[in-house]
C-alpha cells in the first residue's frame, strides 16, 4: 500500500498493519510465510513457463490438480515438502530455488 493512502486511511480512523501485525506473527513466522508464498509463486511461474498443466504437475506427483491449485494459492495446508518436490518436478534447480528464497524481504527475528 502506498504510503499517500495509508496516511488518508488513518486520518479516517483505519487502523493499518500487515499481514503480520494482524495475524501476531513473530518475526520468524512471518519470514516462514513468506518464504513459503515465493515458493508457491515460483510453482506456478516455472509450471506455466514450461507449459505444464496444473493436471500433468499433479500426475508427475501421484496427487490431484486441485491439491497443486491450492498449492500455487499457498493454502496452509500445503507443506513445504509439497512446494519443494512441486518445483523439482517442473524441473526447478537448487539454485533457481535459491533465488526464489533470496527474493524474500529479510525480517528482524
């Protein structure tokens, strides 16, 4: 959010935060999500670069196009294990791995 509507919002009463103030994370919890969104993001990315369909992905994983959809939306329920054998299969390398890692705002823990 630009920093104009922000000021415009509080003048009005609205209490604005992030994502982690409202939810309480820690600084750590809130790297995690974060961490976790990039991958998810990368997912999706790499799979329509290389011209995959959510269903092939899901078949190249013995599970179900709507599990990689709520994968690529960063459900919660999805585990890192999930995202990171996701990004192997649509040939992702540990470094482009890396780089999506590297993208992520670092948080004071």
């Amino acid at each position: 959010m630009n920093s104009s509507k922000k000021r415009r919002l509080q003048r009005h009463g609205w209490a604005v935060a992030d994502a982690a103030e409202f939810l309480n994370l820690t600084p750590r919890e809130a790297q995690f999500v974060e961490v976790k969104l990039a991958l998810a993001a990368g997912v999706r990315r790499m799979r329509e670069q290389r011209g995959i369909t959510q269903a092939a992905l899901a078949e190249r994983l013995g599970s179900s196009q709507s599990r990689v959809a709520k994968m690529e939306a960063a459900d919660r329920s999805v585990t890192l294990d999930l995202i990171m054998r996701s990004l192997l299969a649509v040939g992702a390398t540990p470094g482009d791995i890396a780089k999506l890692i590297r993208r992520v705002e670092p948080h004071r823990a």
